[in-house]
C-alpha cells in the first residue's frame, strides 16, 4: 500500500461475506483474518479505518411482508470478532450513509475502526449509483479496496465510489496485492511445466478459462462433472453422468485446439460411480467411456487419481480451480483429496502452487492443506474472471 495513513481516515471496502450459522456466530472467519493486514497498517501507522462489505444477498430474501431481514444480514454480528481479533475500539453503525453515519465517521480517532452496516440493504450497491458511492466516499480521505473476491462486480463500494478519489488517494490493500500478484505469476512468468487442475460441474463455466490455459500450460487435467461431457465428446459411454449435450461440440473443438497448441489434456481413465446422487448410493467403478446406463460419475477412479498425482507432482507450477468429485460426500471425496495430497507435496518440493474458486478451496481446507500450498485465493468467480483474461471492474478503478 502505497499511501501513509497517518491521520487519515481510510474507507476500506473488505470481503466479510463470511459464513454464519443458526445462532449468527461466524463458522469460517478466513476472510476476516485475510483482511486483517491491511486494517492494521492503517490503524499502526496513526489512521482510522472506516470498514464496509456485503452480507449475503438481503434483497434476494426478503420477510414475508416484503421487510429487510436485518436480524440475518447484519454485520453487526462480525464486530465482537473484530474486536479480539484487532485488539482496539471497534464501533458500529447501523446504516452506510446519512447523517448518522457521517457524525459517527467524523468522530473516529486514530487507531479505531467504524463498520458500516451491509452495503447490500440498499438497492443502489449492485446498481453500482453513482450518488450512493459519492456519499460513501465523503466519509474518508483515501480509499482501499481489499476486497478482491468481490473486484469482478461493479457495484458502488467496490467499483463506483473509487471514481471520487484521485490516484494519490486509493490504492489496493495487502490481500488484493498479494491476489493480484500471485495470479500474474502463474499466467505472465510460469516456471515449466505448467499444469492447470480444473474441476466443478459445467464445461460452460470453464470453457473460457480452459482456452486461457492452452496459452501457457503443458498440461490440463479435467475431473469433476465437466469430465463427461469430454469423455461424451470422445464417443465414450458416460450412462447417467451430468453432461451437457450442447457444449460437446466445444469441447470436441477445445481437444483439437490443444493438441494443435502442444498442450496434454488428461481426461479421468476410470470413476467411481454411483447409482443415485446421493451419499449412500452403491459405489462401483468403471472405465470412464464405458459407464453404464443407472450409473453416474461421482468422483475421478483410483487409476485416473494415480495419473493425475504424477502429472502434478512433476509440475513447477500448479493452478488448481475445482474439485474432482462431489467430495463433500464420503465415498467421492478420494480423488479431490489424491490430488490436494500431490498439489501439497509438489509444493513441499519447491513448485508453486495457487488453489482459487470456492469448492477447491474448502476442499483444501476441510483437508487441513492450506498451508501446504503456496497461494489460496479467496476470490472465487473474482480469480476465474482474472485468470481467463478479463479485466476487472475493482482492479481498474484503482489503476484508473
């Protein structure tokens, strides 16, 4: 951050769309330790922070009467964790803009932290109004985005309000720095070879993504649902697998284009198979282009795991976007685990390894990996978006 925030006020737009359960307590606090470095630069250099994030998606569920669920959507839930984790005064507003708001931001002193109440109660956020960020942006000297999982939406508090500072006054936060360095490490200057991992559901998801990937990688192992569809376009058998029939033709085209490229694209050779999608349905295992009718593709086989984890291990740089299986069940969750077990053992001898997308990301958590790689995004659709090319809304404001 190249700004000194000594006695200044910093509006910082963080990622605090962070999971809560029944009783509104935090169950992941990730994204709130990841933004932690940013606010206390600021606090430690003299400054006070002005904190503003989403909360899930209060318009989208509305009370019976047609009434803000304030109760659930409140980031007034997050601040006794800030508090310890911050060690400092942490106050909270209920609301983002108004008069409230901008006595309660004038009254901050050095060191301490104002929460605005979740930008999403107000329709003008996703609008991206330029009126609304204009207010947010009066509430401070300078402006930080750190919330990089948030930096492909042109909404008012990520995008819009960035607009009301010149380049002296805004800048990125230590995480968005560090999200946007490590992405252009593995596409500018990847040490070789390159192996990209692409799991999740949908080949229309990944389509763009995969194309990217034929610009600097020597191989691109396919699992997950997203698998049959290229084992359908390779005339195999894939039973009642989840295919989509209308993207055969592109992956049928992305094969060729890869082949032409000089890029090795490794399809699962078996899957373990169940009967139903469901966590106790019988589990068999097939070559992958001879599954038959009654029988799904849950999870990549234990020979295709085995191939995969040799591919990676013999990689210097690793990117990783989607599971292998449906892995939050027990009997599919082997061959995501082989392969955060070979990205995490490849990276202990000296590959460098980026994990980015949310299931690939709790996949790697709920196995303890984290550490063990060397980048784990928080951006979700944000690191796709960057990664397939795109520029982001977020990212260009600040460089603007």
């Amino acid at each position: 951050m190249n700004i000194n925030f000594s006695d200044k006020k910093a509006l910082v737009r963080v990622d605090f769309n962070v999971p809560l359960n029944a009783q509104f307590k935090i169950t992941d606090d990730t994204r709130i330790r990841e933004a932690l470095p940013t606010i206390q630069q600021i606090l430690h250099q003299g400054g006070a922070a002005i904190l503003m994030s989403h909360l899930g998606r209060p318009l989208k569920k509305l009370k019976a009467d047609g009434a803000l669920d304030r109760e659930s959507f409140t980031l007034q839930h997050l601040v006794p964790h800030l508090r310890r984790k911050l060690k400092t005064r942490v106050h909270f507003v209920d609301d983002c803009i108004g008069k409230k708001v901008q006595k309660k931001a004038a009254a901050l002193k050095p060191g301490e932290v104002l929460v605005l109440e979740n930008t999403r109660f107000y329709p003008e956020e996703e609008k991206g109004d330029p009126e609304f960020a204009k207010q947010l942006a009066g509430l401070a000297d300078v402006y930080v985005n750190d919330a990089f999982g948030t930096a492909h939406r042109a909404h008012a508090s990520t995008t819009v309000v960035a607009n009301y500072f010149d380049k002296a006054h805004k800048c990125f936060g230590l995480l968005m720095e560090r999200e946007i360095e490590n992405a252009n490490r593995v596409m500018q200057n990847p040490e070789k070879p390159v192996t990209c991992v692409v799991g999740g559901a949908k080949v229309s998801d990944k389509i763009v993504l995969l194309d990217r990937f034929l610009d600097f990688a020597d191989n691109i192992i396919i699992g997950g649902a997203m698998a049959y569809t290229f084992v359908l376009a390779k005339r195999g058998s894939v039973g009642s697998s989840l295919v989509e029939p209308d993207r055969v033709k592109a992956a049928r085209e992305f094969l060729k284009k890869a082949r032409e490229a000089g890029v090795k694209v490794w399809l699962p050779r078996d899957s373990v198979c169940g009967d139903k999608f469901a966590a106790d349905a019988q589990v068999q295992v097939f070559p992958s282009k001879e599954i038959p009718e009654g029988w799904m593709g849950l999870d990549i086989g234990p020979s295709a795991a085995k191939s995969y984890g040799r591919v990676i291990r013999q990689s210097k740089t690793i990117i990783w976007n989607g599971p292998m299986g449906v892995f939050e069940m027990a009997a599919f969750a082997e061959g995501t685990r082989y392969v955060a077990k070979s990205v995490a053992r490849a990276t202990s001898k000296g590959a460098f390894s980026m994990v980015g997308g949310g299931d690939s990301v709790a996949a790697v958590n709920q196995m303890k990996l984290a550490k063990k790689v060397s980048f784990v995004s928080t951006g979700g659709g944000a690191m796709l978006e960057y990664l397939e090319g795109k520029e982001l809304p977020g990212i260009k404001a600040i460089n603007s």
